[in-house]
C-alpha cells in the first residue's frame, strides 16, 4: 500500500516535472519568437527607410550632376560662336538645353529635403534668364566683333553660368548630406536594434 502511494507520488511529482519544463520551453519559445518578431519589424523597417531616402537623394544627385554637364556644354556653346562655329554651337546649345530641362523636371519632382525646393526654383529661374541670354548671343554673334563678344560673354554670360553651376553644387551638397544623415541614423537604428 505505501509502495503504491509513493509510486503514485513519484509519478505525480515526475508529471508535474514535465509539466514544468514543458511550459518553461513553451515560454522560452515564445519569448524567443516575440524578439525574432520586432527584430526582423526593426530590421525591415529600417532597410525599407534607408532605401527610399538613399533612392530619392540619389536621384537628385544624378540630375544635379546631368544638368551641371549640360550647363558645361550650353556654356561652351558660346565658345564656339566666339570661335565662329555657329553651327556646332546652335546644335550644341539646342541639345544640351534639351538634357538640362530633362534633368531639371526630375530634380524638380523629386522634392525630399528641407531647403531642396527653394534652390530648385532658383536654378529654374537663373538658368531661363541664362538660356534666353545665350539664345540672344548666339542668335547675334554674327553681327559682333570679336571683342564685344568676349565682352558679352565675361560680363553677362560667365557671370550667369557660374551662378547657376553653384546653385546645382548647393542641390548635390544637400542630397549628399541627407544621405551621410540617413545612414548615421540607420546605424543609430541598428544599434538601438541591438540592444
């Protein structure tokens, strides 16, 4: 009779043993899968917000760098009317103005930084003054002297073309930064993940 008892209470205890350990594994378990959880929520939520800022800023880094090469080509557009290839320097300005316009209407759709807005109308604004001007120039080069061409060219031209190539600097160097920000705060991030 003793024997039974303790055999039932040995059986028992042995139960209520692996009662225990089941329920604390059960417990580990989800414990573990509710940090798998808001580690992959983190990690996912930070490589989807790093990505859209790094493909936006990228973007505007790609059309200031376009219209900075096409402002080149249009300013060397006069060069070559001063070098009398008006040919070579209607196609070359005709181009070139064509690409910088490209670049300027992705610039401009792709707003993401404070400020961005701003110097993009400023590059719009001076580069149409700069554009009707250059038009006018090769437009009358013909019917100037060489002197009053380089005149034209380094008191009104040049001016307005260095004007414009540091607003596009100004556009590159915002996008630039947002990116060095964005990836400080995904490290930011991920550090905080870690923890």
């Amino acid at each position: 009779d003793h024997t039974k008892k303790n055999s039932l209470s040995g059986k028992k205890t042995v139960n209520s043993l692996k009662q225990k350990l089941a329920l604390s594994y059960a417990l580990l378990i989800v414990i573990i899968l509710a940090v798998s959880g808001w580690a992959i929520y983190h990690l996912v939520h930070l490589g989807r917000s790093v990505d859209v800022i790094l493909v936006n800023n990228y973007k505007s880094i790609l059309a200031s760098e376009n219209m900075k090469e096409a402002l080149e080509r249009i300013d060397s557009s006069a060069m070559f009317a001063i070098a009398t290839h008006t040919d070579k320097a209607n196609t070359q300005f005709s181009d070139n103005a064509k690409r910088f316009e490209n670049h300027y209407r992705i610039a401009a759709d792709n707003i993401t930084e404070r400020g961005e807005a701003e110097i993009v109308s400023e590059i719009n604004n001076r580069y149409l003054e700069y554009k009707k001007d250059i038009d006018r120039f090769l437009s009358s080069s013909n019917k100037l002297t060489a002197s009053q061409q380089s005149d034209t060219y380094f008191k009104s031209l040049e001016p307005a073309f260095l004007l414009i190539k540091d607003r596009l600097d100004a556009l590159l160097h915002l996008n630039q930064q947002a990116m060095v920000l964005a990836s400080e705060r995904a490290q930011a991030e991920s550090l905080k993940a870690e923890v």
